[in-house]
C-alpha cells in the first residue's frame, strides 16, 4: 500500500514512516508543507495519505485543505487526518461530500501502533475510522436533542462504536452481546434519526455522522 505522509514535526514524522514500513506500507514521500503535500498527492497518486491538519506556511489547517483538494481532483482518495485536538469542524468538511475514505484521529493514536495502522488499512479500503473522543463530543453536545436524546444508553453505545467504523461482529464483541441484538439495536438507531438502513457498513456510518454533522452545523 502506497502512502503520501505529511507532518511538519520531524521527530514524528520520522517515527510515522518508520512505523508504516514496518507494518509492510509503502511511503512515497514524507513532506512537511502544505505545497509539498499538494505537489506530492498530484503527482504520486498514492493509495491513501495520512495528513496533519497544521501545517507550514499557514500552520492553520493547510494540511486539511490540502487533502480536500486532492479530493476534488481525485475523487474518493482515502484521506487519514491526524490532529492535536478535537475539531469538529474539521471533521464536518471531511464528511462533506458523503464519500467513504476517510479518517479522523487525535495524534495520541500513532502511539499504539495496531490501532493507528488498523485506522489506516480501515481507510484506505474505503471505509471510516473516527477517533472516539470526535464520536463522544459530538454525541455529548447533542444528548439532549430529539431524536437523538431518544436513544436508549445501550443504543448510544453502539451509535459510538458504528461511527468509529466497526462492523456488527465487532461491536458485539466488544459489547457482549450477540451480533443479532446489534442488529436490532442498529435498526431501532435508525429508526429513531429517520435515516434508511443499510447493509453498507460505511454508508451507514457516513449517514449517522452526516445526521450528527448538520445538528452541529446549524448551531
């Protein structure tokens, strides 16, 4: 799998790509600006890139803008942006055009290595890994909204571990419970945010974060 890698911080740049390699990735280039970035994701085409929101010149959110570009270029590239803290508003522009590929972690992430590469082979196959504390914040400033404040606390439960990107066996397995009950607790979710069920694991996440997205946008 090929990788395009953007960080600006070098000694975490250099621990990235050390990493990725030696879970098998390749890296075609590891840039630290955002023109870099731009020049890097036209020009290799890679499988997937692994992006920080800052980066130089404007160290404001040059590396998102950079990933959303490439996006419009090339429809569908699997993007993976890491930031320092949880922006939401970062997140709204990565669902904004309904596709699957992409992916959102706090940095704390890259430090256990199974979990930041699952995000990244999770993203570059097309499908959604958001960083948990992104799923609960938007959840938590809307508890109270209906019809989201309608859900059962069990339902809640596997809202957050649907939008995360697992799959029924896996919540079930971390949950306890048998993949059967999380398909009727995922019936019951959409039922209750008027969203269409769907048997694509991805699209479905896509919708509950898009439903969840347009409550935090119109504030």
């Amino acid at each position: 799998m090929r990788i395009v890698l953007a960080e600006d911080l070098f000694l975490l740049r250099d621990g990235l790509v050390r990493m990725l390699e030696a879970f098998g990735f390749e890296i075609l280039a590891a840039v630290e600006t955002g023109p870099e970035l731009s020049r890097a994701l036209a020009e290799l085409q890679p499988d997937v890139a692994v992006v920080d929101v800052r980066l130089p010149p404007s160290h404001t959110d040059e590396g998102l803008q950079c990933a959303l570009e490439a996006r419009r270029a090339r429809p569908g590239l699997p993007v993976l942006v890491l930031s320092q803290h949880v922006e939401q508003l970062y997140a709204r522009e990565l669902l904004a055009d309904g596709n699957g590929g992409i992916g959102y972690l706090l940095k704390d992430r890259v430090f256990d290595a199974e979990q930041f590469v699952d995000a990244v082979r999770r993203v570059a196959a097309g499908g959604t890994a958001m960083d948990p504390q992104v799923i609960s914040q938007l959840l938590s400033r809307r508890a109270q909204d209906k019809p989201l404040g309608g859900l059962t606390p069990r339902e809640r439960e596997v809202m957050e571990l649907m939008a995360q990107g697992r799959s029924n066996a896996a919540i079930a397995a971390q949950l306890f419970v048998t993949e059967r009950a999380v398909t009727k607790h995922t019936s019951n979710i959409f039922g209750k945010l008027g969203l269409p069920v769907s048997d694509d694991d991805n699209r479905r996440v896509l919708a509950v974060l898009a439903y969840l997205d347009r409550g935090q946008g119109s504030r």
